[in-house]
C-alpha cells in the first residue's frame, strides 16, 4: 500500500486497524451486540444471537463457523475448491455447504479488478500475499467473499527461518465468506496454481528431500473457550514449516513459531507490520496414512513451556505438484488444530524442495 500522501495514509491504516486480516471476522457484528445505557440505568445486554454454524460442527471440517454473539467458533466441513484459469489474476471460489447453510453455497469469481490490497486483507501473520474481495467494499464489512493466494508471496517480516518460496506449480491460502453481522466463516484451500502449465501430482524419488515454506491461516477462541481462551476473536498467523520426505512419502514435518497479525506501525514508510508469537509448542506432522497422490496424519505438539495441539482433532493432508522433469518439487496441504489454550484454527501451507 503506497498512497500518494501522508493523510490518504494514515486514513488508511486508521481503517485497517479496524477491518484487516487480524481480525476480518465478527467486527461489525461484535460492534453491535454491545448493550445500551442511560443514565440512571443499567447496561442491558441482549441475549447472543443464535448462529446455524454452532450447531453445525464437524470434527473433520477444515473451515471454521465464527459466530458474533458468543465470540466462539466451531469446526464446519465446508467443500471449497479454488479453479485457477487464464489469464493470470483469474480465480474462481466454489463453496458447498452443510445443509442448513446452503443458501450460502454458490461461486464467486475474482480478477485482478476484485484486488483488496488497500486493505491490506493480503497480510496474514506477517506473511503478504494477494487478496481479492467482491464485493470491495470501503471498510471490509460485511457482506462479502474474499480469497488469499501466498504462491508468490513476499515480506516474512519476523524470525525468518528461510526466505519465503516462490512457488511455480501451487497456490494456497484462505477464503472467507461474511454473509451479515451474525457470522462468517473462513476456510483454507491448496491446488495447481499453474494455469497454462501441466501440473501433475506424482511422488517423488530420493531419499531425506527437504521442503521449506510457509503455513497462513486463522485462529480464534473454540466453542467451549469462554472466559479461558487466550484470543477473544479471530486472528490470522503465519508460521515457517519444514517436511521431511523419503521415497515419496512424508515422513516427518514440524511448524514452527507462530506469529499473529497485531496492528501497524506507521511512523515508518510504508508502515511497519508489527506481529506477536502465539503461545503453542512448535508443531510436528506426524503422519499415519496415504492415497494414491496424498498423504494424511495428525499432529503433536513437539515439547516446551507453550500450549499444547489436542492430537485427536489435529490433522493434516499433504499432496505433491510439479511438472515432467520437476516432479514432486512442491509440496502443499491443509491443517487444522485444536489448543489447550481454548483455540482452533485452519490453515494451509506450501512448500518448496531445497536440494
């Protein structure tokens, strides 16, 4: 984001505080479930607004439903698949969802006309991406359906372990659906990110091959959080992870520290992004089965004095990309876990080889 003078940017960070990727969900509908007051009176505080998605949660779902009233979320099998045609800046989003919710279902297209940078919905943790929006809208309210693609991403601003990928065969990143003030929802996608190349996703040779890249996503207080969550809302986070492959097959993997999106400091040009660490224990894959072109396991927390991932609900799958004479040179999934600490999260990764 360069606006062209100091006022038009400030105004802008101004709005991102209030509307950008820490916090895309919930705002306006936790804006008003605030009670009013008078004086001489006390505060009255409506009763929380039932939400479909909190009667909806699936254990195997790799979205989540967030619901304004309670400030909770659940688990919610959504089926999302990300189509990538030409030309470049050319997605298409199809969402599927649970019966009850399927007046929500439907496609959405994006071009490089739907780009929603000035609201810097392209920063996740402190991962930059591309974003897009439709509608765009002045504050990022709702109602809206927005997609984040980290193929070709920028910036890791803190603790990078390795530089981030530039990734020729896959995209990967969010979606999210604001339908009104009530709930929202928000899911992760993988998938060929080539639109005129053949990608295949065959496994590759060798033995000990290394992947290094990045995981964004999003992650707030579960459905029995409360007063115990560490979070009081959804946040986004980004966070190195390294695979380790032998014959093909992943054989181990962990995710390292989380950071979360806090706010930006804006007495530097362009503005600085400023993150926190989450407080959980690096993260292992610990993988337990496959198909033909992907392989699944769950994770575990890897020790230390942080908060632990609950193995039971935490999973993972991964899936090859490349192309003939580079097979297997990318590796990108999905995941979604659940903490000690009151939280679930989603979200996706993509890696590259390092020879």
């Amino acid at each position: 984001m360069n606006p062209n003078d100091g006022e038009a940017r400030h105004l802008t960070i101004r709005r991102v505080a209030r509307s950008a990727a820490a916090a895309m969900l919930m705002v306006a509908g936790l804006a008003a479930c605030g009670g009013g007051s008078s004086v001489g009176t006390s505060p009255i505080t409506p009763a929380p607004i039932a939400c479909a998605s909190s009667t909806l949660s699936s254990a195997d779902g790799y979205a989540i439903g967030a619901c304004a009233s309670t400030k909770t979320g659940v688990f919610l099998d959504v089926t999302g698949s990300v189509a990538i045609p030409a030309p470049v800046d050319s997605y298409i989003l199809t969402l599927l969802f649970p019966t009850t919710l399927q007046a929500y279902d439907g496609s959405t297209a994006f071009t490089s006309a739907n780009l929603a940078s000035i609201y810097l919905r392209d920063v996740l943790g402190a991962l930059q991406g591309s974003a897009y929006e439709d509608p765009l809208t002045s504050a990022g309210l709702p109602p809206y359906t927005a997609l984040t693609d980290f193929h070709n991403p920028c910036c890791y601003h803190a603790n990078a372990l390795w530089p981030a990928p530039q990734l020729q065969y896959v995209g990967y990143g969010t979606w999210e659906k604001a339908p009104g003030s009530a709930e929202g929802f928000v899911g992760v996608w993988y998938g060929s990110g080539a639109s005129t190349t053949t990608v295949v996703n065959l496994r590759p040779g060798g033995t000990n091959r290394v992947y290094r890249g990045y995981a964004v996503g999003m992650i707030g207080p579960d459905e029995n959080a409360g007063a115990a969550s560490y979070l009081d809302s959804m946040r986004s986070f980004s966070a190195p992870v390294e695979i380790v492959v032998n014959s093909g097959y992943v054989v181990s993997g962990t995710i390292g520290t989380m950071l979360m999106f806090e706010r930006y400091d804006t007495s530097t040009s362009p503005p600085k992004v400023l993150t926190s660490t989450l407080p959980l224990d690096p993260v292992n894959f610990v993988p337990n089965g496959s198909t033909i072109d992907t392989d699944s396991g769950s994770l575990a927390s890897a020790g230390g004095t942080g908060a632990s991932v609950d193995t039971t609900s935490s999973n993972f799958e991964a899936k090859f990309f490349g192309i003939s004479g580079s097979i297997g040179d990318e590796l990108a999934g999905r995941l979604r876990f659940r903490t000690s600490n009151g939280l679930i999260a989603v979200g996706s990764f993509g890696t590259q080889w390092v020879p």
